[in-house]
C-alpha cells in the first residue's frame, strides 16, 4: 500500500512543481517614475504608485476592465 501512496505523493509533487514553475512572477504594471494612478505624482525608481490609496484606486480601476 504504501507503493501507491508514494506514487500519488510523487505525482501530486509534481503536479505543483510544474504549477508553480508556470507562474508569471513579473509585475503586473510597471514602474515609470510616476504614479500609475492618474494623480501624476513624481517617483523614486522603482516604485509603481505614491501611496496606498492611488494602488488600492488603480488595482479597483483595473479590476473593473478600465485599465
């Protein structure tokens, strides 16, 4: 029984080893030195939005099909 067991471990581990290896990492949006909200603050590289809420409106923007 415990052949079977293994054998379905083996095969879940790498069901989820090739999910994950599937998976975009990049950014979904990126950096341009300004705020990708519309309020066209003025930012250090690297950074996508000035603060909190301008993310939270663009994600929500985004989310509705407006991006």
């Amino acid at each position: 029984m415990a052949d079977v067991v293994d054998a379905a471990n083996d095969l879940v581990a790498a069901v989820v080893q090739n999910r994950i290896a599937s998976v975009d990492l990049k950014p979904e949006a990126e950096a341009t030195g300004m705020c990708l909200n519309e309020c066209g603050a003025s930012l250090p590289a690297g950074r996508r939005w000035c603060d909190d809420q301008c993310r939270d409106d663009w994600q929500k923007a985004r989310d509705r099909g407006l991006l």
